[in-house]
C-alpha cells in the first residue's frame, strides 16, 4: 500500500511535524510505502523519522507517485498542490484539522468530497458547528498516547523535579521556575529556544511534575506523571478527576478556563495542591487509555476510511482545476523564500566562521605584539 502524507515542514518539535512523523512511522511498521511532502524537513525532527520513509519538496516533486492509496494531509494548500497542480489520485484522503484558528489547518474548499477530516478536540467541533460547517465527513481523533505508555509504573515519592514543557512560554512560568530552583526543586525547560529534543516517556519519567498543555498532557498522565496544565493562554491548573473531562473537551489547552496566575501564585498553588493531585493519577491514566490509545484510535479510524467510497478525482480535477494555480503559487513561493532564508543563515553562519576566525588571528598577532614589545623592552634594559 502506498500512503502520502503532506505537512508545511518536518524540521522542529511542534505539534503537526510530530504528528506527521509519528504517522508515518506507523505506516512503515506496517511495511506500507509512505512519502511525506513538506516545503522545508531538516534536524533535528528529521532524525526521529523512520529511514525508509522517502522525503519530497517542491525542487523534487516529481517523484510523487502518480496514484496513492491513502493521503493523510495537514494543511490544505500542499493538499491543493498535490491534487490540483500535480493531479496525483488516490483512493482515499484524511484530511487531520489540528487547530480551530490556525490559517494552515483551515477546511479546503472541497472538504465535502474528502473521506474523513479529522478535529482534535470539542472545543474544534463546536467552533465548525457556529461556522456552519457540514460535519456528515468528520471524524473525532485526539491527541494520542501509544499503549506501552500505560504499562509504566511511576513510583511517586514526593515533589522533586519538574519540567516544563512548552514553545510559547510565558515570562510567569520562567519567573516560577526561578522561585522552584530558589526552594531547591530542580527544574528543567523543554522546547522552543530552551532544551529542543523529542519528548517522550523516557524523558518524562525523570520527574515528578510536568507543567505543559497539549498532546504533552496526554503523554504524562497516560504514564502516571501529575500535571499542572498551564501556558501562554493562562490554564486549567493540576488536571484532576473533577476537571480532566472539561480540559480534554478543550484538548488541555489551558482555554477551558483560562486562569491566569502570577509566578508566586503559581509556585503557591503548585506546591499546596500536589500532594492533592497525586491522587488522581490511577483516575487520570485509565481516562486517558479509554479515550486517547494511539493504536485504537488509529485502527478505528483507518477502518472506518477504507470502507467508504473512493474518491472520484478526475470530477474533483474537474471542479476545482483552478487550485491548480494556488497550490503551485503557494507552494513555489514559500519554498523559495525558505531557500532564500536558509541561504541567508547559510551565509550567516559562515560570516560568523570567518569573523570567529579574524578574532584567532587578531589574537594571535596581539600576542606577537606583546611578546616582541616585551622583548625589545629586556634589549633596553640590558643596554642600560
């Protein structure tokens, strides 16, 4: 079976390129053919991504198969450029809706003829609903947590180290950490411009606390870890038995309630209310493994898909030939400008080198200086 994904880049640590490559990943286990279409890939997410999966851009992009049997896309004007420009068919496409607001993730002109879109969260399906959007194609699939992570056993001893995880952090939670590590709790940050690295369980199970929002919830409490879920967009504080339903309908965002605290009131809350916490860990796991099982979810939907009607689309072509124009424009143009914008690091980069290499010689010629000048001081003296 031969599958397409599409995705804007494969290159850091965010939420669609890792969901992107953790699919694909999944294809391959199941000795399926997969390529991925991207405007940009690079490390370090690159490296996480199976070996066998082929990578094609805009320069390489015919290479794409002419006929696949699955396309599972996000964002909707790769999926344009695909269909429309380069006119590649297939049996089957999910379009996967990661976001309510984000302008990438928006529904396709033609997402009525897709076979499935999937959406995150409640809160994403309500939005679709007050935008009059037809849902008869719509599929609930969640951030996802893989099974062995509910075989983990997390021996809770007490408040010792914490992560925070996040690449939008707010000045409060950089404050907070400084108030933690000032009481001796040792606090590590992960993501964008901090420590970027792929989080998982192993990573994970070093603390006894994680402060995140996200799929990042989903991975620690399925393995035991409480959380306090709180970010950019204020939070719902430690997900416990009473809130964790509320905060899933709102993919633990933090946008169920929004509760904006200051760093004293968030270290205040943290410490009086863990012990509190730790007792909605068995509660909080088996919510997670019923609702958020990557290989049951993932089993469901792929059955659901194959057992529609395949897509007819030489009448898509034919009612929407004029994407055709789109999807190149956009696809061409974003690919060259960042081109033009690695160019220029490149550039950079090397400028950097060679300034780092003037500064060794200047250095080195300074310390000519000295030793001369120093020498020619002692030929002075000896004639005195």
């Amino acid at each position: 079976m031969n599958i397409l994904l599409t995705n804007n880049r494969i290159k850091n640590f965010t939420g669609s390129e890792i969901d992107t490559v953790t699919i694909a990943n999944y294809f391959i286990s199941l000795n399926y053919n997969v390529d991925i279409f991207t405007l940009e890939y690079s490390e370090p997410l690159i490296n996480n991504l199976d070996e066998k999966v082929r990578i094609i851009c805009y320069k390489t992009a015919d290479l794409l198969l002419s006929d696949y049997d699955l396309i599972w896309s996000h964002h909707f004007p790769l999926l344009d450029y695909v269909l429309f420009t380069k006119k590649v068919k297939t049996k089957y496409i999910n379009y996967s809706c990661l976001s309510s607001f984000e302008p990438y993730e928006m529904m396709p002109i033609y997402y009525k003829r897709l076979s499935n879109i999937t959406y995150l969260s409640n809160e994403t399906k309500e939005y679709f609903k007050n935008q009059k959007i037809d849902m008869h194609n719509f599929s609930f699939f969640p951030n996802y947590v893989y099974d062995r992570y509910f075989d983990n056993e997390k021996n809770i001893e007490g408040l010792k180290r914490i992560c925070i995880v996040s690449n939008h952090i707010p000045k409060e939670l950089i404050e907070t950490k400084k108030l933690l590590e000032d009481n001796k709790y040792i606090v590590d940050i992960y993501g964008s411009g901090y420590n970027e690295t792929m989080v998982d369980s192993n990573l994970l199970n070093k603390y006894d606390l994680v402060i995140t929002i996200g799929k990042t919830v989903n991975y620690a409490l399925g393995l035991g870890i409480p959380v306090f879920c709180y970010d950019h967009f204020g939070g719902d504080l430690y997900i416990t038995k009473k809130n964790i339903k509320d905060s899933f309908n709102y993919n633990f965002s933090g946008r169920y309630k929004k509760i904006k605290l200051s760093a004293t009131e968030i270290y205040n809350y943290i410490i009086a209310n863990y012990s509190s916490a730790v007792k909605s860990i068995k509660y909080n796991k088996k919510f997670i493994k019923e609702n958020c099982s990557f290989e049951n979810n993932i089993d469901k939907l792929l059955k659901k898909v194959f057992n529609l009607p395949q897509i007819d689309c030489d009448s898509l072509n034919l009612n929407y030939s004029i994407l055709k124009y789109y999807g190149e424009l956009f696809v061409r143009e974003i690919s060259n400008g960042t081109i033009i914008i690695n160019d220029l690091k490149d550039i950079n980069s090397k400028l950097n080198a060679t300034n780092n290499e003037l500064n060794n010689i200047n250095t080195k010629l300074l310390k000519v200086c000295d030793e001369r000048l120093e020498l020619i001081n002692n030929l002075r003296k000896d004639k005195k």
